[in-house]
C-alpha cells in the first residue's frame, strides 16, 4: 500500500479522540471491576442486613448499575477479571507479553498454558508496535495528565525536567529484570512495570482497603516524569516500553510524514508525548502509533502507511520555508545553467 | 593514558548499570523482606507445595483476589521482600471457603485446580490448654460446626461431645481459625508435617 496518499484519511485525524476514549475506558474498568467484585462479596454472603449503611449504599448503587445486565451478579459478574498485567475476559485468558518473559526467566521453563495466553498481544504488538503504551496503559493515562500537569507548572513559573538520556537505557532495564527474576526466582519485573502497578494498587485501594508499596513507587515515577525527564519512566527505564519496542521493530503499521503537505510548524514534535521526531522523520522504535501528531497536523502532513521501514529524512516540507528557499536557489542554479 | 581511558569506560558502564537498576532497588526498598508469621500467612489452595517454584510462578496479577467471594486473598506488601504482591491467606481475618475459584482463575501454574480432598494449606492446631471445652468443659463446637469437610476435617472427642477434635481429611482453610471465639486462638493451621493429629488421635 505504498501508493503515494498525499492526504490522510479523514478519520485518522480523530484517532486520537478514540484513544483517550479508549484508555479512559481501560481505567475506568480497573476501578469498576474491584468495585464489582466487593459487590460479588457482598451478594455472595447474603447478608444485606449486617451490611453497615454505607455499605448499602454501596450494594444498592452496584445493584442499579448492574441490574439491567446480569440477573446473577454472583456469577455472571466474572466474565471480566484481572487487569491490564493478566485477565480474563469473556473466557479468554490475555497476559501481558512482560508477564509471559518475567515468568520463564524466573522459573527458567515454559508453562505453555500461560505463555500462550499472551499470544495475542504478542501478535497485535508485532503488526501495531508499542500500541499498548498509547492506547490501553492505565500508567500512560495518569502520565499523560502527569505531562498536563508539568505543562501548567511551567506555565506558572515552575520549572520541570527535560533531560535527555539514552533510550536504549530501558534494554537494559528490561535485561537486568530478566537477569534479576532468574537469580531471585521471583518476578522482580512486576514490581516496577506500571501498568501492573497501577491495576493491582487500584484493586488494593478499593476492594483490600488501602494502597500497598506499588502506589509509592508509583508516585515515584510521577515525580521523576516531573522533575527529570516528560515521560521519562516510559522512554527510558520501562521494561515492558523496551520489551515491545524490541517486538514492534519491524511492525507494518507506521506513521509517515507526507512532506508535500508539511510546512515545518513542529506541532508534532511538540506534542509527541515520547519527545521523538516526526519533523524529521524520525520515529523508530518508540513510536507508539498514539496519532497525537496527525490529529495536531494543521496541514494533513500526518498519516498511517503500510510500510517495514521509517521512511529516510524526506528533507524539508514542501510548504514550508526551507523548502523554497532551496527550491529558489536551485531555479537560479537551473536559470544560470540554461544560461550558460 | 590507556588506564584513564579504561577508568571513564569502567565507570561509565557501572553508571548505566546503576540507572538501570534504579526501578529495581526502589521497589525493593520499598518492600524489605521481613519474616512473615506462618499462622497469619496461608498460601491460597492448590498453591504449588514448594514456596520457591510459587514465588518463581506467580505474577503477582491479583486474580484469586479478585475473584475470591470472601475476599479472603490478600497480597504480600511491605513484608513481602521476593513475595511482594504474591497472594496470602490470613485465618485469623478470613478464613478459604474452598470454592475453587482462584484455581480456576490463575493463569499461571502456581494455583493448580485439585480436588477438595488433595488441597493441603496445612492443618489446623488445637491448643488443649486453652480451648474452653478441653480446659473447662465449655459448651462450644463454632469450629467443628462451621468445618466444610464435616466429620473428615474436625470432629469430637467421643465422650466428650464438645472437645474438638482435629482428623487427617483437614485442608487447612482456616474457617475454624476465623469463627474461634476464644481471645488467644487456641487452633491456629500449621504445615501438615508438623501437625499433631496423629499423636493424639487417628483421624
């Protein structure tokens, strides 16, 4: 499909609304299903009457909700479970690819019932790179407001982080917590992969009572995004980034800048969560397909190909500056030839 | 020259090691290992036997928890050290109702589906020193009631009617541990080889 698009599809554009529906809706399910699962308790004991007050307002709240779907929320409320880091969902068992690694390394031997049910998203980051990290990630959520956040720190005065330090520095993040399960024998990479964090800590908050030692380290991360680096934990030193940008390296699906559109605004690098640089065609593996450059393109520069390989710099926008000062100069170039 | 140039790789490589390691020390800063009392720390049933292999499978996705219908699954947190975030049970809170559901559930090996009869969390303890019935002749029985193995978990010393009595098809569930009435919980789950069934009764 590498016909020459010189305008993206319309609905590429608003993409990105569907992404922070999309991601909304992924967090919002992490705090509907402890909910619904102290619900389950609930019903399950039977005992509405020893239930103190607000806790019947609880039950009767969950009761309307979910009513009109289930007529036995003991057991029909099950047919979603788990969080992003491993789940059920309708019978099908789905794991983080991170979740499947961390274990072999750990018990240095396959458990094919479980590596299997991370297959999937095994595939889709295959065809779609680092999608996760746009698109599902209940921690990118929170960081992205994060970013939101330090955006109006600025704005009042504040200073905040941005360095820049080796991306290739969460390979070896990601190689140290495989190393580091296989000597401790336990899953040291669950501990600071985010979006596990951040689903079990919301279930510790709602249904077991109060944040565990995830929510702090959690915190942490928020502070180094601040203070350090804009998305620094995710570019840097996440290990489930680094593990699917290993996978996505040669995904088919990417963006492509169409440099007969562009006019040098930089909109897309200054948007671009992960600091790359769509101006200069320079994506790579972090590129999380999250289609927040082509909904900020004011020209319709941006668009989705069907291609292995980032495209090589396309050289200077063809609306833009640069391009027709080049363009001047090579027609008095051209002119002085014809004239010689 | 060549030392000097050696040096600033050396140190460089220990620097990037250092940042890469940096998430790892925090959270283990942030979750010491400390010893966990054995009575308030069951492993849910149908947990692999060895604790190593069940820290080494388990990826701490919280699942049993959040399908467990007592919502007695709670998870390792500061105390944890290599356990954190893998699941616990604690009987003096909540005893297992041996529904199955965490088996069912875990996508993992680490809580296999076994029948009722084959799951060993253990067995449980009575302290005859302290138990009302074994100490004066109380009326009591919650354990022996409340038992879902019946007769084949806890039963009563014949004669005696009310002095329970713990026998070999005990699972371990903690259900006797959570309803004991008395104050120092005189039946507390021990691991199978250190119960005392046998010395004092055949079950």
């Amino acid at each position: 499909m590498s016909v020459q698009a010189n305008k993206p599809l319309f609905i590429w554009r608003h993409l990105n609304k569907l992404r922070w529906l999309v991601m909304s809706l992924v967090f919002f399910m992490l705090i509907l299903l402890p909910m619904l699962h102290v619900y389950q308790t609930y019903v399950s004991a039977h005992a509405y009457d020893l239930l103190s007050p607000s806790e019947q307002n609880f039950y009767d709240f969950m009761e309307t909700i979910t009513a009109p779907f289930v007529s036995d929320p003991e057991n029909e409320l099950d047919a979603i479970k788990g969080t992003t880091w491993s789940g059920t969902f309708f019978g099908l068992k789905l794991s983080d690819p991170l979740a499947a690694a961390g274990q072999v390394a750990a018990s240095l031997k396959f458990y094919w019932p479980f590596v299997l049910t991370a297959l999937i998203p095994v595939a889709f980051t295959l065809v779609f790179g680092r999608f996760f990290c746009g698109w599902l990630c209940p921690a990118t959520f929170l960081y992205e407001l994060n970013t939101t956040l330090g955006v109006w720190l600025r704005k009042a005065g504040l200073r905040t982080g941005n360095r820049r330090l080796d991306p290739r520095l969460k390979y070896i993040v990601l190689v140290l917590g495989l190393l580091l399960s296989a000597v401790s024998g336990s899953i040291v990479l669950a501990a600071v992969y985010p979006p596990a964090v951040v689903g079990r800590e919301i279930y510790y908050a709602i249904a077991l009572g109060g944040f565990g030692v995830g929510a702090v380290f959690f915190v942490v991360t928020l502070l180094f995004d601040l203070l350090v680096a804009r998305r620094g934990f995710c570019r840097y030193l996440c290990p489930g980034g680094a593990l699917y940008s290993l996978l996505g390296r040669f995904r088919p699906i990417r963006i492509k800048r169409i440099v007969e559109n562009c006019n040098d605004c930089a909109k897309c690098n200054a948007v671009c969560e992960f600091g790359l640089d769509p101006l200069r065609d320079n994506f790579g593996m972090e590129c999380n397909n999250c289609s927040a450059c082509i909904a900020v393109c004011p020209t319709d520069a941006m668009t989705f190909v069907v291609r292995m390989q980032d495209f090589p710099y396309q050289g200077p926008g063809h609306l833009g500056r640069h391009y027709r000062r080049q363009q001047g100069k090579k027609q008095t170039i051209d002119d002085s030839d014809e004239k010689a | 020259m060549k030392r000097r140039s050696f040096l600033q790789q050396f140190v460089y490589v220990v620097a990037v090691l250092a940042a890469g390691s940096l998430p790892f020390g925090l959270s283990r800063l942030l979750a010491p290992a400390a010893k966990a009392d054995p009575r308030t720390h069951l492993r849910p049933p149908g947990a692999l036997k060895d604790d190593a292999a069940f820290v080494e499978a388990c990826i701490g996705c919280g699942l049993c928890g959040e399908v467990c219908p007592p919502r007695c699954i709670q998870f390792y947190q500061r105390e944890g050290g290599n356990k954190v975030n893998t699941p616990y049970i604690n009987p003096e809170k909540k005893g297992c109702i041996l529904c199955n559901k965490c088996m069912e559930v875990c996508p993992t090996e680490s809580l296999t589906l076994v029948p009722r009869e084959k799951i060993d969390m253990g067995i449980a303890q009575i302290d005859r020193t302290a138990c009302y019935p074994w100490v004066d002749h109380g009326i009591c029985g919650a354990c022996a009631v409340i038992c879902p193995l019946g007769e084949r978990g806890i039963g009563f010393d014949f004669a005696n009617i009310y002095r329970p009595v713990v026998k070999k098809g005990c699972v371990g569930c903690g259900l006797c541990v959570e309803v004991c009435p008395h104050p120092s919980l005189p039946i507390w789950i021990v691991e199978r080889s250190q119960g005392t069934v046998a010395k004092h009764r055949i079950g």
